[in-house]
C-alpha cells in the first residue's frame, strides 16, 4: 500500500515526460477536449487511446486511436490519466471505479453519475490514494469547484445560486429574446450540442439538480442523494406565463439554489421570474451563471459557457494539467464537520398557473395574496412549504406550471 502511494506520488510530482491520457467518449466533449488540446502548447498531455462504443462510426481523426475494449486503456501501464466524456452512467461509474482501483488518475465530466454515486467515488479515491477531478461536470467553463474547495475554504459562504443548465438557458432566452416557440429552441440546442442526449435531464431540471448535488459538497460538506432535492423543469410552460413573466418586467429563468440560514441548508432546482435588471438576466443562451454570497464578501458572479465541446473541453484539460502539479481536491468542508443539516422544511412563494377551479391547490398553500381567474387562463401567487409541494399530486398535471417569485430567500 505504502509502495503504491509512493508510485502514485512520483506520477504527478515528477512527471517530466508526457502524461499519457486514455479517453473514453469522441462525442461532442471527447472532440472538444482532442481539439483544445492540440491548440493549448503549455500542456504536457497527448492521447494515447480513445475507447468508443459504436466501432462502425465515421471518426474525423485516425482510425488506430479508437478501440471498443475499455482494457486497452485501464490495463495499459503507461496511461497514467483517465478521462471519461461518455454518455452512459453505469458504464462510466464502472470506468471510473476501474480506474482508481488501478490508481490512474480520473478527470470526468458525468455529473449524473457523480451525483448518483458521490459516496462510492469519495471511498475509492480515499482507499485508493488517488485523485478524481470533475470540473468540467458543473458549469462546463467556470471554475467552481475549485473556487469553492481553495477561495471559499471557510465556513462563511451563505449561497450558491445561479443557472446550471445551458440547454434550458438556451432555450428559455430564445422563446423570451425572438419569440421562438419552445420545441423549435430545444432541436437547435440539441443540434449546437448544448443538450444532453436524452434532454428530459435538462427539461425537467435534472441536469442542473445532478450539478447542485455535487456543488453541495463543495459549499456546505453535505453529500445527498438525487431524490433528496426538489427539482420542476420547465416543461410545462405555456405562453400565459410567459405573458405574465413579460408584464411584470420579468424573464423565467431555471434556477438551482443552494443556501444556509443558521446551520439549516436547504437546496432546490425550480423556474423563477428574475426581474430584468437582475445579474441573472445577463445570463443568455448557453451560458451559465452562478452568485456566491459570503457573510462578508457578499455577492461575486461568475458566467460562462455552461454547454458545447470546447468549452467544456477545456475545463476538462485544465482538470488534467491540475493533475500534473498534485492537485487533488481535499473536500475541505466534509472534513471540516461543520454540522450543517439539509432540510426542505422552508416555505417559498410561488406562482402557480392551472385549468379548472384549482381547489386541491389553494387547500395545500399556506397563504395566497393573488389568485386571478379568466377564460383559459387561472393563476394564484401564494406561499407554500417546500415539503407538502414536493408531495402534491397536482405537480404532475401537464396543465399545472409553476414559477418561483423573486421574492425567495
Ligand atoms: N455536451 C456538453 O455540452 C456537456 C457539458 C458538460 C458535461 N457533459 C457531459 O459529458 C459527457 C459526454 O457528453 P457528450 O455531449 O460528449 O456526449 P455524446 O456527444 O453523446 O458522446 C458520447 C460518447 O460516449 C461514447 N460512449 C457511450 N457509451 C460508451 C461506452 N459504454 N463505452 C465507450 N464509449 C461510450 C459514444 O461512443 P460512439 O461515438 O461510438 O457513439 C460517444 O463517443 C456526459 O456525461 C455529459 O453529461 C456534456
């Protein structure tokens, strides 16, 4: 074990010649991360093997890269870093899990199977002394893990909020900026390759719930599950409530929020109105944007591209050259033991649009300043708690949207 730790050591502290990366994936990242990094000189990286999985598939770079056997990368000895851009999560947790037990290296970008198998992928690399990278699984461009691990390394950051999903973003500034109708704007975020390939993670706001998971780690030392957060997507979204959010000076944004009052931590992924002259109004098409708020720093905002294969492409080489000088990430607030408890037991103001009396509605909220009533379209703007909204049976009900105020903490 201790001879082991040492070789791991010596790969990274010592490394004078190239590393040598095996890559899984030549999908819209995998050839965004090949291209960036022929045009980055300060790297000392070349691919040595790139593992795919439909073999008769034309490939704009030689054929002897491409292999279908994940053994030709996990058991070669002189692939030090693997990095995984795939699109399948089992398969990449057992790539990823392969991997470290071999004690290479791992860069990815999968934030579902990140989210979904956080614990397992924080043992491995505890039991295996090696290092797991995923910046580029967040907000594709923007460095927040890092930040969050290095800058914010104190327990006086309050909330992390922002726009995790370019898709969406994409989408939602098309239908607000020109008019575009929402099926329109989802083919040609699919077609740029800002979309996941199955784009119900991003339209039910289950990509960017994946990204809050692992933000979660990094900002408040808490590690949850999937079904532990709520998530609302923007699938149901009508033009009255476009309408509405337009009458109010408003656009719909799909936000992921996570924040702490006291040592309480509570964290969702829903649509808001932000109000035009918000920093989160300057967030368009796929860029992604994120505010921070410290007890003393107050707001800082960062934005990017949050989508697309060079952008994301780079953040994963710079997860690789973070490698060569050491670079692990320490989960500084998990060791801290700072005692933070997550909960959904807050209330939140909401606007809620429906068909029919709305009854079963109304009953669930605890308050209701606004409820407006005409032909085709109902909608009231009251205050519910997150834990009865997260059971209500009406949230299935196609023809129910709803939209956090900005009135929210
Ligand atoms: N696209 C973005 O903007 C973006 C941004 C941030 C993070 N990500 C994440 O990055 C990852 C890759 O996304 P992508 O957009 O590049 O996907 P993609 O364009 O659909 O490409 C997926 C690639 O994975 C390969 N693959 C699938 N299953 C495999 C398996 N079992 N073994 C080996 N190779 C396999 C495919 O092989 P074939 O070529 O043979 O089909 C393809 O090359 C995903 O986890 C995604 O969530 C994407």
């Amino acid at each position: 074990m201790f001879l082991d730790t040492i070789q791991v050591n010596l790969i990274y502290s010592t490394m004078k010649r190239k590393i040598k990366l095996g890559v899984f994936g030549f999908g819209c990242v995998g050839q965004g991360l090949y291209s960036v990094l022929h045009q980055t000189k300060g790297i000392n990286a070349e691919i040595k093997k790139i593992c795919i999985k439909h073999p008769d598939k034309k490939r704009p770079i030689e054929a002897s890269f491409f292999t279908t056997n994940r053994d030709e990368i996990l058991n070669d000895p002189e692939i030090d870093v693997v990095v995984e851009l795939i699109d399948e999560v089992d398969a990449a947790f057992e790539i990823v899990s392969a991997a470290l037990k071999k004690r290479k290296a791992v860069v990815s970008a999968n934030k579902k199977m990140i989210a979904e198998n956080f614990s397992a992928l924080l043992q491995l690399q505890q039991q295996y002394e090696t290092p797991f990278l995923y910046e580029a699984s967040c907000c594709a461009s923007i460095p927040v893990i890092r930040n969050l691990e290095e800058y914010y390394d104190n327990d006086l950051l309050t909330s992390v909020e922002g726009i995790l999903n370019g898709s969406t973003n994409y989408i939602l500034t098309h239908i607000f900026d020109n008019n575009k109708a929402f099926d329109e704007a989802l083919k040609d975020a699919q077609r740029l390759g800002y979309a996941e390939s199955d784009p119900s993670l991003d339209i039910k706001a289950l990509d960017p719930k994946y990204k809050l998971l692992i933000i979660l780690v990094h900002a408040f030392g808490i590690i949850l599950k999937p079904d532990d957060i709520f998530n609302y997507g923007i699938q149901n979204l009508k033009d009255a409530d476009i309408r509405h959010a337009r009458e109010k000076n408003a656009r719909i944004k799909l936000i992921a929020k996570c924040s702490k009052i006291g040592n309480k931590v509570f964290a969702y992924c829903m649509p808001r109105f932000v109000p035009v002259s918000d920093t989160l109004n300057k967030v368009a098409y796929e860029y992604n944007g994120l505010l921070l708020e410290g007890a003393f720093s107050e707001h800082q905002f960062f934005m990017g591209k949050g989508a697309g294969g060079s952008a994301t492409g780079s953040a994963v080489l710079s997860d690789i050259s973070a490698l060569t000088y050491d670079y692990r990430y320490e989960y500084k607030k998990l060791n801290q033991q700072l005692n933070h408890s997550y909960t959904r037991d807050i209330e939140l103001e909401m606007y809620v649009s429906y068909n029919g009396s709305g009854k079963p509605i109304t009953d669930d909220f605890e308050s209701i300043s606004v409820k407006h009533e005409s032909p085709g379209f109902n909608y009231l703007i009251g205050k519910i708690n997150l834990l009865k909204l997260a059971k209500t049976k009406w949230l299935e009900d196609p023809m129910v949207s709803i939209v956090l105020t900005e009135n929210n903490i």
